[in-house]
C-alpha cells in the first residue's frame, strides 16, 4: 500500500499539480466524460438528490444540472489537485474575499468570528485563502481521512499558510485552547451528522433535514460573531468569497436560530446555481421521528 501511494502520489497527482490550471481544466473535461457518460460515479444519487431538491422542474432541467455539476465536479478535483503546488499569488488570484472590512471590524471589537460556509463553489480553496486575506488566526474543522499517507499531505497542504485543523472530536478543547487568541473558525455545515438526533431538524430543498449545529453552539459558548461565507464562481477556476452577517449576538438567540438563517442562506444559494453543490453525498439518508412543520 506505501509504494502504492507514492507512485500515485508521485507518479500522477504531483506531476498534475504543476501544470497549469487551464490544462488541469482539459483534464477535468476527459474525467467529466468517464464519470457521467462512461462509467457513472454516483449517478442515481445526483439524480434522486436533484429530483427530490426541485420536484417543480421537468427531467430535462434535471438533466442539465446534472451534467452541469459533474463538469464542476470534475473541476474541483482537479483544483484540488493544484492545491499542493499553487502559490499564494497564484491563490489570491483566482479566490477573493470582497469585504475583507467585515472581519477587521470584529477583529478591531477583539471579537473572534464563526465562519460558516457548505461544499458549495471551491471551499477548499476558500481555506487555503483565509489566512492571506485575514489578520485573524485561522482555523477549521478537519475530518482525518482513512488513508494516512494522505491524510498527511492533506493536512500540510491546507496548514501551510497558518491554518490550524481542528478534528471534530477536539473541537471543544481547541475552543479552550485558542481562547486568549483572535480566531476565525471555518464549518462546514451541511454534512449529514452521523447521530442525526443531535442535529437541528429543519426543511432543506424540500426535505426534513438533520442539520450541524456545532456553529451555534460553539457561538454561543464563546459569544462568537457568526458569519456565512457566500462562494461565488465568476468563471472556472475563478472564485470570490463575501462574507454574510448571521449574528453578532448569539448568546441572546433562540434554540435553532443561527442554524436555521445559515441554512437558509446555503439554500437560497444553492437554488441559484445548483450545479456547484456536492451533489454526490447522501445527504438525506436519515429521516425525522415526526413532521416536520415548515
């Protein structure tokens, strides 16, 4: 399995990550090809997931996000890809943070910030980008992958500008640790919580969702600013990030409501342009004990 891993490593994904972005995106269309038309990569459950999302629009609107998202896919792996090479003037290039004035507002009121966001756009270049557009320490919650070769080069690759991952298991520790320090905290929100009992139940695209709510209640605990952070494609391999309040008084906020505006805000993006969601994941494979009222 080692010799395995650094000839793959080595041998294919390094040699990749040095080529120019706009040949990666070449390569990317020949894998879009191979996973939509030749050999489908989770197909039925893009198409289920669509289905369910948008019941109003007919199977050729389907269709056509589908094939939309698995380009986009496509371009993110490859993007991804280029993440253990690209220099920060490369980075700041393609990924921008157009009001970088809302966080040195609350870094100038010594407040640290929540910093929510989805697998929306390119979210893994929004982490690499936090720490050269940010006076704050950045971090982010980081889920280990399986693969320990990998998981090491992954972790380097988004720590090298300052970043400090933070496995989930840790988070309340970190929270403790970091509490002397101004610090702006990255979650993901909208993966499927393994105890769906624990999660906040809300209507999502459609559907009772079992929705995180490790950013409101680690906002609470520490009267953290929360914050979304909007992704946007200007083009491929383009990217900006403006950054949408949720609240900046969150001890003061009912059960439920931080997770339910930072929901919201994913939706109403999502609905937008569809086709830059993470449409592979098995979102909603869990179901309520009861209805859901909207």
């Amino acid at each position: 399995m080692i010799v395995i891993n650094y000839l793959l490593y080595y041998g294919i994904i390094l040699p990749l990550s040095y080529m120019p972005l706009f040949i990666l995106h070449g390569v990317a269309d020949f894998f879009f090809v191979l996973l939509y038309y030749v050999f489908p990569y989770r197909k039925k459950v893009v198409l289920g997931n669509l289905h369910s999302a948008f019941p109003e629009k007919s199977e050729q609107e389907i269709n056509t996000i589908a094939r939309k998202f698995y380009r986009h896919f496509c371009s993110i792996m490859v993007e991804s890809i280029k993440a253990f090479t690209i220099s920060n003037e490369s980075l700041l290039a393609h990924f921008k943070i157009t009001n970088t004035d809302m966080l040195e507002k609350y870094y100038a009121q010594n407040r640290s910030v929540i910093l929510v966001t989805g697998h929306y756009g390119n979210w893994e270049w929004a982490a690499l980008t936090l720490a050269l557009q940010s006076k704050y320490q950045a971090s982010g919650l980081y889920q280990p992958i399986s693969n320990k070769f990998f998981d090491k080069l992954m972790q380097k690759t988004r720590s090298k500008n300052g970043l400090i991952l933070i496995p989930p298991k840790e988070t309340a520790e970190y929270f403790i640790k970091l509490k002397d320090r101004l610090v702006a905290y990255g979650f993901i929100a909208d993966q499927s919580p393994s105890n769906p009992d624990k999660g906040y139940w809300l209507t999502f695209l459609n559907q009772p969702t079992s929705v995180l709510v490790g950013a409101e209640k680690y906002a609470k605990l520490h009267n953290c600013v929360v914050l979304f952070g909007k992704i946007q494609m200007i083009k491929r391999g383009q990217y900006t990030l403006t950054y949408i309040p949720v609240s900046d008084d969150p001890i003061n906020t009912k059960e439920g409501e931080i997770t339910a505006i930072h929901t919201k805000i994913l939706e109403g993006i999502i609905q937008e342009r569809p086709e830059l969601w993470l449409w592979t994941h098995r979102r909603w494979k869990h179901k309520p004990k009861q209805t859901l009222s909207n």
